[in-house]
C-alpha cells in the first residue's frame, strides 16, 4: 500500500535556559557518535583478515572483540547512562536514533546499493557538526514529543511555542519530530503521515502535455516556446561572501568574533539556497498548473558538474528542481516522465535528422527541411515527443492528445 509522507519545518522560540539544554544534547550526542563510530572501526581494523593468515605489514595482537554492531551499542546505551550520569537528561529514544543514523551511515559505506554504488566511510564529527536529533514519536501516549495549538512539548526539555505559518492536513497522522539547530535559529520538522495517495491521472484523461529543456541560457524552455529565465542566485552574491570570507580569514580561530562571523558567512548561505528552493517550488507550480504530463531529461548532474561550466550548473541546481517537481507533481496526481537527454539538442523536431551544434549556436537550422527555431525549444520538443511515446500517447498537430494505436 502507498503512503504519502510530507514534512513541514516550523520556527521554535526555545526560552535561553531551553537553548542551552538542546545545545548541550547535540554535543553529548556528537559524542556518542564519535564513540560509536571508534568502536566500529575498531572491530573492524581487528577482523579484517582471515582467521588462518595476517598482514604482512602489521596486524594487533590479543582475543578477537565481539561483534560491533547496532544492538550491541543500544545495549550498551544503560552502561553509558551509569558512566556518564549527563546522559539520563536525554530522551531515550533519542539516543537509539543517533545509533540508527550511525548504523544506516556504516551500512552505506560497507554493503552497495541495487546498483553496485556506496557511501563514503563515515565521519567523526568535529564540534558543532551534529545539528540536529529526532524524537521518533509525536502525541502518542509513550511519545518524547507533542504539539498541541502552537505548543510544542519535548521530554527533558520543556514547552516551547511553535510559529505555525501554516496548518496541518486534515487526515495527516503526525509522526517523528526532528529538533534542528540552523544558522538563523531553531527548528522543528514534523513528519506527518497519510494512507491515501493521489493517483495519477490516467491516460485517457491527458489532456495537455509539455516537455522542457534546462539551460544555463535560460533556465528552462517549455516545448511551447515559454522561457523561464535563469536567476544565478549564487553568481549575484559570491562577491558578498568573497568579501565576508576573507574578513573571517583575518580572525583568530575560536574567538567570538571568529564565531560570529563564521555565522554570517552561515546565513549567506542559507538566504542563497532558501530563494533558489522559493524560485524551484514556484516554477514546479506554475507547471503542475497548466499540464497534465510533463516530460523532462533524466540528467546526470554529477557528470555535468565536472565541466567548466560547473558553478552555474550547481547554481541553477537542476536536479534538486527536477526533484521538486516529482514531488509536487505526485501530490497533485499530474505525471512526470523522465527521458534520456541523448540527442536532444541535435536532433530535429521535425525530420528526426541530426544537425551537430556547439553550445555557442542557440539557433536550430535543419539543412533537410528547413526548421528554424531556438535550439533549446527545439530539444524541449524532442523530449515530449520521446515521453509521448514511452507512455504511448500521441499529439496530432501539437493541438490534442489522444491513445496511440
């Protein structure tokens, strides 16, 4: 059965004495994690070689240590709280989480995916990196958390009021809350859960489809000849924080000058991606709005990002876009259809005849039958009609849509 999951992220106004307990738990925490992770790559800098031979470099001596894994940590966690009495202020749960991640993150990096790919080893992390911990429950009779009318209630913490910029969903079960610590503030995201998911529109019932091609040029150009311009948000403010960066440079490491500089250059950064993410949701909108299907590229945003043109390709941030407009598209019932990018932007939307191209030519001229048009609407008309055809719909005319034969 498919669940729709959505999260929202609200404002809390912990009181000063609430800020420093929470700050205080994400550094025990961070501790914990460091131990943890020690603990496993020591198991495993111990058992990495065979039983019946050794490294010829070096190998440690003495009884092979039990297994290290998530089970023996938890149990571990009452030890820790009799050792470290500091640690029975923390929600329990919340602790088990923080093993969870550590565990999620070793499995990651030991064991590949479906694809044979896998994660970076994971990292001890430094004094101020673990910026956020979870309570796994909300406004259950065993939960650590509970909003109730603009208050929110966490075990070992206190009441903190919440700044509701924007109400629940009706239906919507209310399940983990995540307690973040940003550069501006504190945060709360809550996990919210429903049973029912939007179907997608049928087939028959398309009526208007629209394939678009991103640029740098632009950011996006819809198979209809719209443009969407290219907002370079990171471009516009890098002279900005060149200069706030070279200011933080000149302080002493650790002073509070340093600190508080260090968190300018942190709110810099966060204003550029919070209006890169308020433009993406936007144009999603617009689109999800006015079609039933969209067609977009299946780009590989790693590979594009190795090319010279790789701080405006981060910049316009493709991928998280095509990934917003996945998720808005879904709860609205509207189809997303991702198609290969080979060819697009060579090929003729007419005649289908290749017509090779450099990036510094943005006008398409088939030689065959004559087509002139912008290169990239011309791609955005190659991509729907290759999504077009993967579903297996047909536009006659590029008027109406109707059932391929």
């Amino acid at each position: 059965m498919m669940l729709m999951i959505l999260t929202y992220c609200y404002r809390i106004k912990p009181n000063a004495e609430q800020e420093a307990t929470m700050l205080y738990t994400l550094e025990l925490l961070r501790r914990h994690w460091n131990f943890a992770l020690g603990q496993r790559l020591d198991w495993l800098r111990r058992t990495r070689c065979q039983i019946d031979r050794c490294s010829i470099i070096s190998e440690p001596i003495g009884e092979l240590p039990t297994t290290v894994n998530y089970y023996t940590q938890q149990s571990d966690l009452k030890q820790t709280k009799v050792l470290f009495p500091d640690y029975k202020n923390i929600w329990s749960e919340s602790q088990q989480v923080n093993l969870q991640r550590l565990n999620k993150a070793w499995e990651r990096w030991l064991f590949p995916d479906k694809s044979g790919k896998r994660g970076g080893r994971p990292k001890f992390k430094k004094v101020g990196e673990l910026r956020s911990f979870v309570y796994p429950r909300v406004n259950c009779p065993k939960a650590g958390a509970h909003l109730n009318n603009g208050v929110l209630k966490l075990s070992k913490i206190g009441e903190m009021s919440v700044i509701m910029h924007r109400p629940i969903p009706d239906g919507f079960t209310l399940k983990t809350s995540t307690i973040v610590h940003k550069a501006d503030g504190w945060y709360c995201s809550i996990s919210m859960q429903d049973d029912t998911v939007p179907e997608p529109m049928p087939l028959d019932e398309v009526k208007s489809a629209v394939g678009i091609d991103v640029g740098l040029k632009e950011f996006l150009t819809t198979s209809e000849g719209e443009t969407v311009p290219v907002q370079q948000i990171y471009r516009k403010t890098q002279a900005h924080l060149a200069r706030q960066q070279r200011k933080f440079a000149r302080k002493e490491k650790g002073s509070n000058r340093s600190n508080r500089q260090k968190n300018k250059i942190a709110r810099i950064h966060q204003r550029i991606g919070r209006i890169r993410e308020n433009f993406h949701y936007n144009t999603a909108h617009n689109l999800v709005k006015k079609y039933d299907l969209i067609a977009v590229e299946d780009l590989n945003i790693k590979g594009l990002a190795r090319t010279r043109l790789s701080k405006s390709i981060l910049d316009a941030a493709w991928g998280r876009f095509i990934t917003i407009l996945d998720a808005v598209a879904v709860k609205c019932g509207v189809r997303v259809v991702k198609v290969s990018p080979h060819g697009t932007s060579q090929n003729c939307s007419r005649c289908g005849v290749k017509v090779p191209k450099t990036l510094s030519i943005r006008l398409h001229e088939c030689h065959k039958c004559g087509l002139e048009m912008d290169r990239d609407e011309n791609a955005a008309r190659n991509i729907l009609d290759r999504a077009l055809n993967e579903v297996g719909l047909i536009l006659s005319a590029r008027e109406g849509l109707g059932n391929s034969p």
